[in-house]
C-alpha cells in the first residue's frame, strides 16, 4: 500500500522508521503544513514526495497515517474519509462518542478503513498475556494495573493543556484503558477518579478505578509526575508483569511461587499496528477485528468520562 504520513512531528519518525521495516507499506511521503519540514522529512527517509495535506488528498495514495497534533484529529480524519483514503490515526483518534461514531459512519459511507492506532494491542507480548489471562495461567484474575507517569515540561499553550483535546487521561490513559480492555475483553465501568483538572486547563495527573464485571482495574497516568509505567495482572495463583508495555517485549510472571521470564518479538514499538492496518487495506477489509469502532468507543467513554455520564 502507497502510504503518507501526516504531521511532522517526533512521532512522526519513529512511525516512519517502522514503515520501512513492513514490507508491504510504500512510504511515499509527508505532508505538514509546514512545507520545508516536510520536504526535509521526506530527504531523511527517502520518500518520492511531500507537501500539504491537500496534495495528498487529491493523489492516488492508499492511506494516510494521522500523527498531528490533537485537535487537528477530527478535521483530518473526515477529509481523508471523504477522499477515499484508508486512515490510521494516532491515539487519542478523537475526543468523544458523538465525534468517535460519525467518524465509523464516514468511514462505511466512503467504503475505507478507518483505525486508531493503539500499538500495545498488537504487539506480540501483549497478545502473549492475553492468552494467558484467557488460558488462567496464573488462576482466576483479581486484578489489573496500568500505569504511564513520566514527568515532562509544557508550556502552556501546548496542545496536552487543552481542556476537550489534550490531558494525560486522554492521551496517556488511551494506552491504559485501551489495552486493559484488550487484555480481559470485557467493558469497564468507572468507580472513581481523582485528578487535576481545572476549568481552563487539562488534567496533569489522574486516578482511576474501574470494575470490569468483579475484577478492580487501576489507572494512574501523569505528565508532570515521575511514577510506575507498566502492567501489573493478579491471578490467584500469581501475577504477570510487564514494563513499558506499550513498547515491550519482555517481563515475567510468578506462579505458585515460581518466576519465569516473558520474551516475544519486538521488531519496532509501531511495527505490528502498521502491518496490521497495511493487512486489512490489502484484503480490503474495511474494519479491524482489534481496534473497531466498539474498541475505540470503549475507550472514550472512559477517558471522556465527565461527558459520558
């Protein structure tokens, strides 16, 4: 499939190193708004064009990868539809239900594939826990714990400040909620929240706890604090745990008193995302069994939670 990326941000190379590693994504180009990034982004990897948005939407490219900023998300994503374009879009993709849904429907309306790009569900490690989970290897499941803190500094203009479209729940706890979700297949509902949130300005810092029918789920996720960053799983009969796991291919579990080590693929952090929706555009099929509108609408109406309700 004839690829472009859309943004030029660091994101946007660490997405590009990974597209040359799957071998059926023809990485042809950027697009930004700035031209001269682009252009110098498409030098660095040896792409065959570059330009605005526009001169992408009017070309004959199979799909478009969206790595801008976040409040550019639902405007992109709806043109990209509507010019018959496949769309991966970075987490968060969009910002409510109502915004999430008619995105779907866009997307069915113009026959094209539309998926958020949730990497920790497709990396082979976290399929690994999930069979585990599944096959009660470490007994029946208690509890799950998912954590992304990591101080940082923004100013106060930056997009991760915006009340509706930025905030460490939304951004970082995507990866919390999304994957937990993956992991035990099951909708959660919240119990509580506690976080930073002010009027004009996003939260920093949040707290959740969730029930996922009997098992507790807990979320801790920070921009402005240092803290734990990993997944924890208890079973009756032990724990799984895995650092970084929206990037990791190892950890370990401890079962009835025994450690061993967890070791899987890890050829790129976005490699698996990108084959995957690479894959489904060359069957064309037109949704993700992963990451579907049911999977993505799970994860707003948690991390949207005050709107929810």
């Amino acid at each position: 499939m004839k690829l472009v990326i859309f943004g030029c941000g660091k994101i946007a190379k660490r997405i590009a190193k990974s597209c040359l590693l799957v071998n059926n994504i023809d990485l042809v180009g950027f697009a930004s708004k700035d031209i001269k990034r682009a252009r110098a982004y498409a030098e660095e990897y040896g792409c065959r064009d570059y330009g605005d948005y526009d001169n992408f939407l009017n070309s004959d490219i199979d799909g478009v990868y969206i790595a801008t900023y976040n409040k550019s998300h639902s405007d992109l994503i709806r043109r990209c539809l509507e010019h018959h374009k496949n769309v991966i879009c970075e987490k968060p993709m969009l910002f409510s239900s109502e915004q999430t849904k008619e995105a779907f429907e866009i997307a069915r309306a113009n026959d094209v594939l539309l998926m958020e790009a949730l990497k920790s569900v497709f990396l082979p490690l976290m399929i690994r826990v999930k069979k585990m989970i599944e096959g009660k290897a470490i007994g029946e499941i208690s509890e799950i714990s998912a954590s992304f803190m990591r101080c940082g500094s923004h100013p106060s203009d930056h997009w991760i400040n915006e009340p509706e479209t930025g905030g460490a729940f939304k951004d970082l706890g995507s990866y919390c909620v999304g994957t937990i979700n993956f992991l035990l297949g099951k909708k959660g509902k919240i119990t509580s929240v506690e976080d930073d949130r002010k009027d004009d300005k996003a939260d920093t810092t949040t707290y959740a706890t969730l029930d996922y029918e009997g098992v507790k789920a807990k979320i801790s996720v920070s921009n402005t604090l240092d803290g734990d960053c990993g997944l924890t799983v208890k079973g009756s009969k032990g724990l799984i745990r895995v650092d970084n796991f929206w990037k990791n291919g190892d950890g370990y579990y401890e079962c009835d008193g025994i450690r061993k080590e967890l070791k899987e693929e890890l050829i790129s952090d976005f490699y698996y995302e990108l084959k995957h929706f690479a894959d489904l555009t060359d069957k064309g099929i037109k949704e993700s069994p992963v990451m579907n509108e049911e999977a993505s609408l799970n994860i707003i109406k948690i991390t949207d939670w005050r709107n929810e309700k």
